[in-house]
C-alpha cells in the first residue's frame, strides 16, 4: 500500500487517505514504522488509555467470575495475528496502532502485515486509530511489555468513552486535513 509506506517515510499523504496522520506526526527514527508524536496529543492519549482500562477491567471480571464465558465474549484482542483475525472475520469494531512499531522491510514482513491489516480495516469500514505507544498500550491493559495493536470486539459499558475516543481521532484527522489545504 504505496500510502502506507509515504506514511512509514514521513511524506504526507493525500487529506482523503484514511491512514493519513493528523498534523502532530513526524518521523524521528529510521528504525521506526509509524511516525511519532510532534506535539502531545493528550486528549487522544487519555481517551484510547481510559477505554482500554475500561474494557480490560470488564474483561478480567468477566474472566474471575467465569472463565469459560470470558473466552467467549472477548472484549479486547491484542497482538499482530489477534487484530490480523479479527479484522478478517470483520468482528472487531476498532482498531488502535501504536505509532512507534519498528521498521522491518523484508519481503512478507512486519510492514506488509501491517498494510494489509490496514487495508482489510478500510475495506471492511473498521476505524483504526493510530494512538499511544507499544509501552503506554501494554501498561494500559496492565500488560508488562509492548503491545503493538488492539482490537476492540465489544465496547458495551464503555459506550461513551469510545465515542469520545473515535471523536478525538476524528478531530485529529480534520486537523490534518485542514494543515494539507494551506
């Protein structure tokens, strides 16, 4: 995906281009995939990490309580093959992407499977979020480690909080769609 890859390159891509980054990215590493952060966007942040305690607490109640219906009615989803699935079975309805995923180019690798995550997500209208770092996603879910993507299967009892986070990430890419018309 020839967007994905200007991206990963710090060019800017096109405003209609759904993986466009709102105006705060920019590249500062060569090892790393998704640009970064230019400015904080805090509201973002704080949104996607209080939904993802959210729906994590809910799922580890559920799994506490009955752990047999807890692997049924996963809310969440975390890892490349997890979110990969997910998105082919069209059963996540959100995907949030750390930005600072590493660079691997090679024929088949973490790039290619990152575009056609990416690509099966807009085809099937799932919104992908970019947000967070593989460090601040992994301590949101209480995870020690890096996670690198999320899907979100059911966000019932969190209603609210993924509207707020959607329309922040909304209102990121407005922003960068205004930045690219001057």
């Amino acid at each position: 995906d020839a967007s994905w890859a200007s991206a990963r390159a710090g060019s800017t891509a096109s405003a209609e281009d759904s993986t466009a980054h709102p105006p705060f990215w920019t590249t500062q590493s060569s090892s790393m995939r998704m640009p970064m952060p230019r400015r904080s966007p805090n509201e973002l942040n704080g949104s996607i990490s209080v939904l993802l305690k959210k729906l994590k607490g809910f799922q580890d109640r559920l799994y506490h309580t009955d752990k047999i219906k807890a692997k049924m009615r996963r809310r969440l989803l975390y890892g490349l093959r997890e979110v990969a699935k997910s998105v082919n079975v069209q059963s996540s309805k959100a995907i949030i992407i750390a930005p600072n995923i590493e660079q691997i180019e090679s024929e088949g690798g973490l790039d290619d499977r990152i575009a056609q995550i990416i690509t099966e997500a807009k085809g099937n209208n799932i919104p992908i979020v970019f947000a967070l770092t593989k460090r601040r996603i992994g301590s949101a879910l209480g995870v020690q480690g890096f996670i690198s993507m999320v899907s979100i299967l059911d966000y019932n009892g969190a209603d609210d909080e993924f509207k707020i986070a959607l329309k922040h990430a909304a209102e990121g890419r407005a922003l960068y769609a205004k930045a690219q018309t001057q």
